[in-house]
C-alpha cells in the first residue's frame, strides 16, 4: 500500500470513528427523549411487564386525558405548566434588559470604579450559586417576596455570566461605528437602542434561551421559596404528582406523560430559534 493510500485510509477511518462516536453520543443523549414517547402511551399493566415492549402493544391516551383532567392541591398540572412558562419568560426579559444595559455600559461608558466593579463582577462568576443560598432566601424573606410571583422572577436578574457575555460582544464591535453616530448628533443612549441593541440579537436571543431554560427547570430555588399551591411550579407539580394517589390510581403513566408535556415547551423553543442558537455558538466559537 503506498503512502497516499496510506494516508486517504487513515483520513477516512479517522472520519468514519469520528461520525460513529458522534452517533453514539447522540443516540444516548436523545434517549430519554425517545423513550418517553411510547412509554407514555402504554396503559398502567404493560409500563412495567416483562417481558416488556419498546412500542405499546395496545396504546392509549389515557394517561394524557388524566394530565389534563387532574388537580393537584386544587390547581390543574396545565395551569402549573402555563404559571412556570410565564414566569421564566418574565424573568427572562427582565435579566436580559438589566444584563445587555450593564455590559454596554461596561464595554463603552467610562465612569468612577468601572475596573473595581468590573473585578467584582469576574469574582462573582466563580462563586457557587449553592453557598449564598441562605442569605439570598433571607434577603426575599425580609422584603416580603416569598410566595410571590417575584421571588422567581427578580432574584438572578442581574447574571455576572450574561454580563460579561455581552461586555465582550460588544468590545468586538468597531467603536468607529458609534463615534460616527455621535457626531451626527446621536446621543449614547441612541447609540445604545440604535446601533448596539439590533446587532446584538444574536447573543440575546443565544442568552435568552439559556436563562428561561434554567428558569422554567428550577427546582431547588422554587421549593424553598414558594409553598402557596397558586404559584406552584411544573417541576414541582411532577413531583407531588409521584408522591399523589394519582399514581396509584393510573400507574406512573401519567407521570411520564405530564413529563413529556412539560418536555414539548424547550423543544418548541429550541425549534423555533435553532438557526440563532447555532450561529451563536459558531461566534462564540470564533471569539
């Protein structure tokens, strides 16, 4: 075998282990995602039998029909699930207002302890979210927020992780742009709403979808801070739905279908803007 022979073989085989260890990987992370589908279609008896069947032998919606029936604490898992899908989006828009503001002012204002803040904030990234905890729960308890809405809304508005995301995005924009913009009379804040705010879409959008994932999944923060049934959320819905008579009544069925209904939302929002999130990923890759 010559040399280019060689070479062409090991290119390929090299290419070949490449796509299958990508497939591999693939398959395992899609998994879950793939069994739920038809487990959540089989009745109460065949979940569980042995020997036991990938697809349902005899599929049923009943398991959906109880998800949109039941009530939990006297609050149906639906209302649970459009209550959490509204306050992540809040949340959301709020984090990301006050973070893309933030990281122009620290990429093009200049103002009195800019680097201390700024040394600050780097610092705040390496401190596990875990550790403050109880003084952040302190924190809401003295300002009254507790079993509000606000309590999962306005804690983690302001992201030292977003914050630098968009100072460094904004520092690879020319500045010649906006010092155009100033002679012609723009204010900074025209330049900010003008210029800075349309270019950015990208990593807004990239930001966006990775702040209400986190939000619509929260559990430990929601369970310690919210108990009134009114502002319950869906993870913790799926969670009393295991520990409910439900479950011994239709069999963990209706667990797995309310989870593959609390599953379409991230899909829905990963379909809608995957060309974004992927062009994100490719500029942060070549920053």
């Amino acid at each position: 075998m010559t040399n280019e022979k060689r070479a062409r073989f090991a290119k390929y085989a090299s290419k070949t282990a490449a796509i299958a260890a990508a497939a591999v990987i693939t398959f395992i992370i899609l998994f879950p995602l793939i069994w739920i589908v038809p487990s959540a279609l089989k009745p109460r008896d065949e979940l569980f039998s042995i020997p036991n069947h990938f697809f349902p032998q005899q599929a049923t919606l009943e398991n959906f029909s109880a998800v949109f029936t039941m009530t939990l604490n006297g609050y149906s898992y639906v209302r649970s699930l459009f209550v959490t899908a509204a306050v992540a989006a809040a949340s959301t828009l709020l984090a990301l207002s006050v973070n893309v503001v933030a990281g122009y002012a620290f990429a093009r204002v200049e103002f009195r302890s800019r680097k201390v803040l700024w040394i600050y904030f780097i610092v705040s990234m390496f401190v596990p979210g875990i550790t403050i905890q109880l003084t952040s729960i302190r924190v809401v308890s003295a300002l009254g927020m507790i079993n509000t809405p606000w309590v999962l809304i306005l804690p983690g508005a302001a992201n030292s992780y977003q914050i630098f995301f968009f100072r460094q995005f904004f520092l690879g924009i020319p500045s010649s742009i906006e010092e155009a913009a100033t002679i012609d009379g723009c204010s900074r804040f025209r330049c900010f709403l003008n210029i800075a705010l349309p270019i950015s879409i990208t990593p807004l959008i990239v930001l966006g979808v990775g702040h209400f994932m986190g939000s619509y999944n929260n559990y430990i923060w929601p369970v310690l801070t919210v108990s009134d049934n009114v502002y319950l959320t869906q993870v913790m819905q799926i969670i009393k739905l295991i520990e409910s008579s439900l479950v011994s009544r239709y069999g963990y069925g209706i667990v797995i279908a309310a989870t593959l209904i609390s599953v379409l939302v991230p899909i829905a929002i990963f379909a809608a803007f995957q060309k974004k999130i992927i062009a994100g990923i490719a500029v942060t890759g070549l920053k």
